[in-house]
C-alpha cells in the first residue's frame, strides 16, 4: 500500500497519552492522527512531520496516516508495530531492508552549493560547517581539502566546495555527476543575477534536484517574495505555487534557517534513494589536484561507490594510472578506508588530474594498462559525432532525422541576448525545435564548453571570441563553436540548418605536437630532431610549423623517421626525425603540429 494521509481519523488511540518505550510492541489502528502518533512514540509532532516528508508524507498535526506508514515510522524508532486488524504482523529495520538490493546499500548526499558571487557561498558553508562541529573542535580544525561531511539527525551530508559551477558542470560532462543536489543561492537582497541563471542551466544540465536557499534575509532590504517570483521567471516553480522547488529562506550570517536548510537536503536526500555498494572495488570523481613541491600529486577523491582503500591501484581518466600511498580525510587525519560520498585527499597518483575526472579501482598495474590502452581506443572511436555541428544537423534535417537543435549563446553585451534568443526561437519549425540551453554575455568559456557537453549543444558566440585554452577543449572534445559578427548572418546560418540546406564544413582535428631539439641537414632541405610531447606525429598529416606563439607555416609531412627507419607514425615520449614539404627554415624551439581535416 502506497503512504497516504487523510483527514478522516479512526485511530483509537488517545491523544496525550504517555510515549511507551521503545522496542515494545506498538498497537496500531489502520489509520492515526499525526499529533497521536507522536504522542505514542514519545516525539515533537514537528519531527514526525519532518520524518514523514522524508518518506514522502505530507501531513498536517491534524491528518491521519494510514498503518503502513505508521508502523514504518514506528519501526523507525525501535518500535514493533502491530496492527489490530491484520493478524499479528510485525515489522523489524531488518525486513525493510531485506526489500532493497542485497548489494546496494544506502549512502549520504552530496551537495554543492552554487550561485552568484557575493550571494553567500563560503559564508554558508562556513556557517554549516561550525554549527556542526563540537566547541572542542571548532578552535583546532581548518578545513583540509575542498569538501567535508557534517552529520545531522545521525546522517551525513557531503557537502563540495566548488570554486563554481563550471567544476560542478565538468563533473557532468564525464559522465557522471559527483553531486545529488544542487543548492542554489540567492540573496534576497539582489535577486536573482547573471550567474545565479548560468547555475540553474548547470544543475538543469546535470538533473539534479534544486533547492532554493535564499539568503540574507537578516538585512533591511531583503526581498523574499521578489526571488522566489524571479525564480517562476526562471521556470523554477517553488513549492507554494505548486511546483518543485523548495525554498527555504536562510540568513548565513546568522545561521537562522541553516537547520530548516539541512532538514529539506535530508529528505531530498531519502527522496531520491541514494544507494552505493561499500563492498566493491571504489568509483569516484576527483574534485581538485594539485603538485605539492614535497608530497608529490595531492588530489581530492569523492567516493561515489565501492570503498577506497590505503594501497589501492587507482585509473584515473582512462588516462593513466598510480597507487595510493597514503590518504586522508578533511582535516588532514590519516586514514585507511573511504565509503561512498566520503571526500579523501590522495598521495601517489602520477599526473595531476584534472577536476571532474573519473577514477577508478583495479587490481593491479597490468589491469590500469590494459585499461588505459582499451579507453584510448574507445576514445579515438567516440570523438567522431560525439556532439553535432550545425552542418550534421543540416544533414539530419536532410534524412529526416533531426532531433532538434540545441544552441548555447554568448553575446558580447547584455543587450543583444535576448534579440538574438528571439530571433533564433522563431525559426523553429515542426521537424526541428530550437532549444536555447543557455544564454549570456562576455567571452565564451571552458564553462560554457563544458555545459556545450553535457547538453548536446553548439556554441554560438556573437561579436564576441574565444579564449585559447576554451578553443582546444572544444576541439578535443568536438564542440563546434561559431562566432558570428552579424544578426543577419547568423539567422541565415540557422535558417539553412533547420531546412537542410547548410553545406559540410571542414574541421582540423589535431594528432599531436612535437618540439624541434635539433636541426639536421638533408637533400633536400633540413630535417628537425623532434620529441613528441603529446599525442602522436603521423607521417599521412598536415604540419603547423608554430613559432612564438604563431602559426609559421602550413604544409605536409614530407618524411617521419624513427632512427635510420621511415615510420607511420611516432607517439608521444619519443624522439623522431621530421622533414616538412618545402620548407627548410625550422629552428629549435619551433612546434610543430600534426593535424588532418576532417569532414563534419
Ligand atoms: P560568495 O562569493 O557567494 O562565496 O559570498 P560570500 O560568502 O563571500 O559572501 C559575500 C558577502 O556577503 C560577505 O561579506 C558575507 O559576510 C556577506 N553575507 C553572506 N551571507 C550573508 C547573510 O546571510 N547576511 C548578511 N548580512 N551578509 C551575508
């Protein structure tokens, strides 16, 4: 039977009766008020509301609850419910455990908190953070590393600090996401900014539920009711108007409203049915890695399932591998072990990973190669189509297939966002819908890129340009990004798209890059002593000579030699002879790099 509540009372039982003890048998009626079930098993009627919630319940003091939902709250707090009406049935923690995965086990929350900058971030982790620690802690402990646990009502909560979304977002794009819930907050006082709607894409993008902290509301000029109507605005429907969103009003400076906070995460948190295994090898999300000049690669590891172990061998990225040499937890204690959404501080990995990589537990090094290896050539055959361009979705739209068309837009100014937005939602037709999945102002971005990932989109920048670091991800990871200097050529492009009649295009997808060390006469020309730093150098592709920073010249590959030997192609760590087609003015110090054009 699935819980209920009702206005209809038939419970026998007395209200103001005396709470029984706990592990005696508790007889139940088929349905109890909420006043009368608290009074019975000897707790506030607010707790039981709340621990009603948890399981999905909503009640009032005033409603009655059915027997199942009774009897498992009681089971809850030690009681052996037993109905009056079914035979002598009795429920134990054990049995309702029995009905879940014998494997999967329940684990605690992880939450990130995103917003605008100065909306209160740090100040309510903070503020979580002390209010949870004993007075004896409060003065010793520093945070360690980017992420730590508080316990409430005996329950963990994980709670990442984020630098901001664009880690969190990262973490989606891998795959997975290292979070359950998202906060979002909001400061009364300044509503809803540019970046609190770039966060609510972000946790949209990566589905996770959101609850809306808004915050500061000990200040004069703090103006509730006015976020959460810029909220609706952001179609995020807050609970009161019949929507999802729970709003929870909080000051984090003062810490008023902080528990009301940490209740809703804890029933969101039962809501959604967090499960992990502890009893198998650990999977989990590196939050944050950097060199420490004694201790070597130091990264932070959430624990998402499994449990990681002291001497574990750990893959990371598919990418490359090392084995724990010591761990440990947020405030810097040494420890052993890791469970599910616990957040560890490694030692003993080889590279420092980037965030949001996944890691992964193996057996041993044979195992981490093998893995590698198999991931590398995985990676070579997915890259392809990964995410569409415009001229494939021209294509689709051709076969009849399209799926529809989602755009990131980044304009230059403020102004122009919403008259491009208009402009590109009204060319949707029947067969091709035009989803704008975000849209801002200023450069584009690794962010951006990311968030491009995790929503199958193409990236529309206008009038405005790209950073370097932001261009090389997209191309690694097949994000086309279009800048456009007018409206009317970018509507034109849009409209050829959802029509079909826009033509492929040619992308350059890079092989590798080498360092010119030393240079060598040859008939003809000269040839450079290269050392491939990354990727590969292939024999059939395009070369880039790059120097200071600047593209030199552009030709083919005219000859690859491994030693005395002509080769296809030399991957990186190794050292190779390079001649480039009528070219014959390299230097040391020059780049080359190995590309191929590919047709979208
Ligand atoms: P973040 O950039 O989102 O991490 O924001 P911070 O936590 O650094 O907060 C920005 C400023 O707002 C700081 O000066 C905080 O002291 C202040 N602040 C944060 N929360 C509150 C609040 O609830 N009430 C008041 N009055 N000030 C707050």
């Amino acid at each position: 039977m699935s819980p209920r509540a009702s206005n209809k009372s038939t419970t026998k039982s007395k209200p103001g009766r005396k709470p029984v003890k706990a592990n005696t048998q508790l007889v139940l009626n088929s349905s109890i008020v909420v006043k009368d079930l608290a009074n019975l098993l000897g707790i506030s009627s607010v707790e039981l509301i709340k621990r009603l919630m948890r399981k999905g319940v909503m009640a009032n003091i005033n409603q009655t609850v059915d027997y199942d939902t009774a009897a498992s709250v009681a089971t809850d707090f030690g009681y052996k419910p037993v109905s009056e009406h079914v035979e002598q049935t009795t429920y134990t923690r054990k049995d309702l455990a029995s009905k879940e995965g014998k494997a999967q086990k329940p684990r605690s929350s992880v939450v990130t908190i995103l917003g605008h900058v100065d909306h209160g971030k740090t100040t309510l982790l903070d503020t979580i953070r002390h209010s949870k620690l004993t007075d004896k802690e409060v003065g010793e402990i520093t945070q360690y590393i980017g992420a730590y646990q508080v316990e409430v009502h005996d329950q963990k909560i994980t709670f990442i600090d984020t630098p901001g979304h664009e880690a969190f977002t990262s973490m989606r794009a891998q795959g997975a996401s290292a979070t359950d819930i998202a906060v979002l907050i909001i400061s009364a006082e300044d509503g809803v900014m540019p970046q609190t709607v770039e966060a609510i894409d972000h946790a949209r993008a990566a589905e996770v539920p959101i609850i809306a902290a808004i915050n500061k509301i000990d200040k004069p000029a703090a103006d509730v009711e006015r976020a959460k109507q810029q909220l609706a605005e952001h179609n995020l429907i807050i609970e009161e108007w019949g929507g999802k969103v729970v709003v929870v009003p909080v000051s984090a400076k003062t810490g008023e409203g902080v528990d009301n906070l940490l209740d809703h995460i804890l029933i969101m948190a039962e809501m959604e049915e967090l499960k992990a295994n502890p009893d198998t090898g650990a999977k989990g999300m590196v939050l944050e890695a950097k060199l420490d000049n004694t201790r070597g690669v130091l990264a932070t590891l959430l624990v998402k399932d499994g449990t990681l172990k002291g001497r574990d061998c750990v893959v990371v990225a598919d990418t490359y591998w090392g084995k724990i040499r010591a761990m440990f937890d947020e405030r810097g204690k040494s420890v052993q072990l890791a469970q599910p959404s616990t957040p560890v501080e490694v030692m003993g990995l080889s590279e420092v990973p980037q965030a949001g990589s996944l890691f992964t537990v193996v057996p041993d090094k044979h195992e981490a190669r093998e893995r590698i290896e198999e991931a590398q050539a995985e990676r070579q055959r997915a890259r392809k189509g990964r995410a569409p361009r415009l001229d494939s979705v021209s294509v689709q739209v051709r076969k009849g297939a399209a799926k529809g068309l989602n755009l990131i837009i980044k304009s230059d100014v403020q102004g122009s966002i919403e008259p491009v937005r208009k402009s590109l939602e009204q060319l949707e037709n029947e067969e091709v819908k035009v989803r704008i999945v975000h849209a801002g102002s200023g450069t584009i971005t690794e962010s951006d890129v990311m968030l491009a990932i995790a929503s199958k989109a193409i990236i529309i920048g206008f009038n405005n340009r790209t950073e370097p670091r932001t261009k090389r991800l997209a191309e690694s990871e097949g994000i086309e990004i279009r800048i456009y200097q007018t409206i009317y050529r970018l509507i034109e492009d849009i409209q050829k798209t959802i029509t079909g009649m826009l033509e492929p295009t040619y992308v350059d997808v890079t092989e590798g890059h080498a360092e010119v060390r030393a240079i060598f006469p040859a008939k003809p020309g000269k040839v450079a002593g290269c050392y491939v730093t990354d990727g590969k150098a292939t024999r059939r592709s395009l070369v880039r000579v790059i120097r200071n920073g600047q593209v030199f010249h552009e030709s083919n590959v005219e000859s690859l030699k491994h030693f005395k030997d002509s080769v296809q192609e030399m991957a990186a760590g190794n050292e190779c002879g390079v001649g480039v087609d009528g070219f014959s003015d390299l230097a040391v110090g020059d780049i080359l790099e190995f590309y191929r054009k590919e047709k979208q």
